[in-house]
C-alpha cells in the first residue's frame, strides 16, 4: 500500500469518526445520559458492532465525545479570558461562558458528568475514570493562563495550578448545584462567584512581559 493510499484511508476514517461523533451527538442532545449505544448506532444508520469497531466500547465513546465538547468550551474560555476587557470583566466574562455553555446543552452535561443517572446499564464504564480527567484537564489549563499572567512570587507556579484547580472545582460544583436547583439567576451567580474570587486576584499584579490578565 502506498503513502497516498494510506493517507486516503486515514482521512475516510477520520471523516466517518466525525459523522458517528456527530449522530452521538444527536441522541445525547436528545436522550441526555440516557443515550445508548443501541440508539446512536441506530442514528447512524449502522450495527453496533461498528460503532464497537470505532470506540471500543461506550466508555471510548464518551472519551472522544468528552474531548469534542471540552475542546471547545476550552476555545470559548480562551477567548472570554483574551477579550479586551478590564481585568474584573474578564472574570465575570469566564465564569459566565463556562456556565452558559452547560446551560446551553444540559443535556450533554449531565452525559458527561453524570451519565448513571439515564438509568442505562453501565457495566465497565467507570464514570469517576472518565470525568475526572476532564475537570483536571480545565484545571491545568487555567493554571497556566494564571501562571503565564500574573505575577505570584517565587512559588508562583505551584500557586497557579493551586488556584487554576480551586477555581475549575469552584465552577464545577456551584455549576451543577444552579443547574439543577436554579436558585438565582445565572447574572447572579456569576457576581457571586467573581466577588469569591476577586480579592487575591485584583491583589495580584501582572507579570512582567506577560500578557496581562
């Protein structure tokens, strides 16, 4: 088999990866954690052995759905933490997209985070092994932009994942407990939280040569 032919073969399969997340999609869009594998074949318009073939099982499914949809509230939180805005704007602007972004799609939040609750046999997905790493992931990344922008002395680094992970929990739990009480409004929460956070980082000057934050 030659490069152009591999390469051909790659790209087919990358595209037919991309339609099946996308049926995925779909029933967790509509279906929630309740979405089963038998139902996103069946959207696909393929047997399950297929869908198997692809991802393995639903725990390689929910691996390569949770990295779509972290991906891009990665982007979103990105932009939010780059807008041209002052430094209390852009917190109020982060915390905001991350809660959108879940209010937005409930549904494919509680697959992600939640997805015993659909009521689906689960046998081998372990849903701590697969969530975990998401909310780690977030973390790390604040981290960096924290560390990357201010000034945080000499143990700044070890303080950047500190907070980055303290602040990605923060998000994490005050965002589930709205989501699913609504208490307030989502305006009302987001100054609730920026108010939490403020105090150390209005303190917290930029470091130099950094991009600001």
């Amino acid at each position: 088999m030659d490069t152009t032919q591999r390469t051909d073969q790659a790209r087919s399969a990358d595209r037919r990866r991309r339609e099946l997340l996308e049926a995925a999609d779909r029933v967790v869009l509509r279906d929630g954690p309740g979405a089963s594998m038998n139902a996103i074949a069946a959207e696909a318009g393929i047997t399950k052995p297929i869908l198997y073939r692809h991802f393995g099982d639903k725990g390689g499914l929910y691996a390569a759905l949770a990295k779509r949809h972290t991906d891009a509230l990665l982007d979103s939180l990105r932009a939010a933490l780059d807008a041209p805005a002052e430094r209390r704007e852009r917190v109020e602007q982060t915390l905001d997209t991350y809660l959108a972004a879940i209010e937005a799609r409930p549904q494919v939040y509680r697959f992600l985070m939640h997805p015993s609750e659909g009521g689906q046999p689960t046998e081998g997905f372990d849903v701590g092994k697969h969530s975990a790493p998401l909310l780690r992931r977030m973390g790390e990344e604040l981290a960096q932009v924290i560390g990357d922008r201010l000034d945080l002395g000499p143990a700044g680094d070890q303080l950047a994942r500190v907070w980055g992970h303290g602040i990605v929990g923060m998000m994490h739990a005050a965002g589930d407990w709205w989501l699913g009480e609504r208490p307030c409004t989502r305006a009302e929460l987001v100054r609730s939280l920026a108010d939490l956070l403020w105090g150390r980082l209005a303190a917290a000057g930029d470091k130099v040569g950094g991009p600001g934050f």
